[in-house]
C-alpha cells in the first residue's frame, strides 16, 4: 500500500490529495519499520543481530546511490512524476511477488 500512495503522490494534480497520501505513507512506513524491527529482533540469533542489522542498513541505505544514479540515467527519457510514479509500482510488483513465497507467509 506504501508503494501505491506515493505512486498516487507522483501522478495525482491535486495537492490536498498528495498530502492525504503523504500522511497515509507516513502511519504505513512506521507501521512497516516496527514490524520489520520487531521480527528482526525476536527471529534472528543474537549473535547474528549485528550482522544482519548492518546488512539491513546496507540494502537499504547503501544502494540508494545506485537507484539515483539509475533514476539519473532514465531522467532523459521520462519526468520526474513517471520515474516515481513507475518506481513505485515496479516496487508493489516485486512486493506481490515476494509476498506469495511460501516460506514467507509461514513467519508468524
């Protein structure tokens, strides 16, 4: 649903309605982060913990370079609201099809 509100963000032409999408991004990103916090802590190994946290960090920090340098690269070929807008979706995509994993939804 994150995914989606900010590809509503990026295409939407009515500011009160981004703004909406901003705060329902911002209630489901806090919603996400203590669920993901909450089972990193309670599913990994202490003695793996940092490990996985630096690994976490590092996807998630550490490539963002990468995808601007990629978002960089396509600026000549779309505007700034369908590199968003398509980044977005391209993301609820890989998340559905991350999601059907079987080994996935076995994680309580």
């Amino acid at each position: 649903m994150n995914s989606l509100c900010l590809a509503g963000v990026a295409f939407v032409p009515w500011f009160a309605a981004a703004a909406g999408l901003s705060v329902v991004r911002g209630f489901l990103i806090g919603f996400g982060v203590a669920l993901w916090e909450t089972m990193m802590m309670e599913l990994v190994p202490d003695r793996l913990l940092s490990r996985v946290v630096s690994l976490d960090y590092f996807g998630s920090y550490g490539l963002m370079p990468v995808g601007l340098a990629l978002s960089a690269g396509a600026s000549g070929f779309a505007g700034p609201a369908e590199l968003i807008g398509g980044g977005a979706i391209l993301s609820a995509l890989l998340f559905l099809a991350a999601v059907r994993l079987p080994w996935l939804r076995a994680v309580d």
